[in-house]
C-alpha cells in the first residue's frame, strides 16, 4: 500500500494531504517505479515511509487517532490487541432512533442491525458500525487433510459489542466434507458459534456458503480484535477452502 502511494500518488496527495515534505516529492518521482519496500525505504527514510503508510491507510478510511478523520469524524474501534493498531473514521452525528424489517430498510446512509439474528424488527445504525472482514490476504488456500488448522479475521473499526453475524465461505474444493467441523470464536476466546457440523450433517452435503452465526456468541462483548476460525478433520476429508468473510454489525454497549 505505501508502494501504492508512492508510485501513484501526485504532488498535491504527497505534500498536502500525505504530509510529506516538499523536499522528498523530487526523489520519490525520480526513482518510479519502487518495487520493493527496502527500496521506498532507501529512497525516503523510515520517518516518510511511516507517513506513506499512514497516508494510504487514511485514504482507505483507516485511522490511528482522531485527528486522522475529518471534521466531524472520529477514529473508532482500535483493537488495541498486538494485532491491530488501526480504527475507523465515523461520524461523530447522534443517530436517530429507527425501526427497520426485511421489507422497510433504513434511509441513507444507515444500516439495518438484528435481523440476521432472528428478530422481526432491526434498529438503524450509522454505516460505519458494520463491515465485511475477510481472512488475511497472505494466508494461501487452507489445506484441510490435517487433524486441525484454521485463520482468523481481524476486525476493527467497530462500535463496542457486536449485533448481526454472517460468516461466508470464499470456496472450497474439499472431499469429504461430512468430516470437517469449523467453528469461530469470538476474541474474548469464551462465545463460539458453528459454521459447519460434518459428522451431524452426515454424508451427501456440501459446506454452505454463509450461515448467520449465533451459537454461544454473546452480543454484549467485544466485538474489535481477532475472530478465530478452526477446523477440524475427524475422518478422510481432504482438500482445500479458499478462505472466509465475516459480515458485522456493531453497537455501543
């Protein structure tokens, strides 16, 4: 991302918006394209690499600290967990108090939050209080033949407890599914909800490609931090699952 930055970026980004001196612009146009970040490094110096990292983070809407947001926004939702360091600029408005069902969703800019667990009427919350998070990208495919393996998700930017959670299958190429049980675990290490039961489902089936997670996850708990998936081979199932992606809705507790 900070070679993004650097390669793409123009002089008002850089100067203005990236904050890096005016001085450093010069070498960093003259040695494009920097493939490798020891080279972004030699060119810039760690301080302007920092700056670049954080720049293309807060271009992303990612955040350190508040003063990384824009007027009316603030950071939201930092781990705070050896994981991440970063949040998410929201908006510091009030939100009004409203209903929404399946068939009367929220007006712009919110999002409907309850639903996928269950209840018949769901409460408007300001869009940045849900996200899709997926599996790290340097994660390969995740080889499924051993007895027990899995990833995680790392979520940030979230209000404080999570509501909706909806768990999807990226693909799979597995045999014998009917052996593999996966389950995720809410970063407390305590709440766990299953995704897929093999042995109870039995043979002939196929892993879904989302289920709305409720198990033993409590929704009065830390939703930021790492969300673990295991899987575990109680049998002859072998191949491969692409990934996961995890869909939240959060609200103050």
């Amino acid at each position: 991302l900070a070679l993004k930055a650097a390669n793409q970026a123009n002089t008002k980004s850089l100067v203005e918006v990236a904050n890096i001196y005016s001085t450093n612009t010069p070498n960093i146009f003259r040695q494009r394209q920097i493939c490798t970040m020891a080279d972004l490094a030699e060119v810039t110096g760690q301080d302007v690499l920092r700056i670049l990292r954080r720049f293309i983070r807060r271009e992303e809407g990612a955040c350190y600290v508040d003063s990384d947001c824009s007027t009316g926004m603030r950071c939201y939702g930092i781990p705070h967990d050896g994981i991440l360091s970063t949040g998410k600029c929201g908006s510091t408005a009030n939100v009004p108090h409203i209903e929404c069902t399946e068939t009367t969703p929220c007006p712009a800019p919110y999002v409907c939050s309850g639903l996928l667990m269950g209840w018949e009427q769901g409460t408007c919350r300001a869009e940045w209080q849900s996200g899709t998070f997926t599996t790290p990208y340097y994660i390969s495919d995740i080889d499924v033949s051993s007895a027990k393996t899995g990833t995680f998700f790392p979520v940030s930017g979230q209000a404080t407890v999570p509501e909706d959670i909806l768990m999807m299958l990226d693909g799979s190429a597995v045999t014998n599914p009917q052996d593999l049980k996966i389950i995720l675990t809410d970063p407390n290490g305590h709440g766990i909800a299953t995704y897929w039961d093999g042995p109870n489902e039995g043979a002939g089936k196929t892993i879904p490609s989302s289920v709305r997670m409720l198990g033993s996850i409590s929704r009065d708990d830390t939703v930021n931090g790492k969300w673990t998936v295991t899987i575990t081979n109680a049998g002859s199932a072998t191949g491969s699952i692409t990934g996961f992606s995890l869909y939240l809705t959060s609200r103050w507790d």
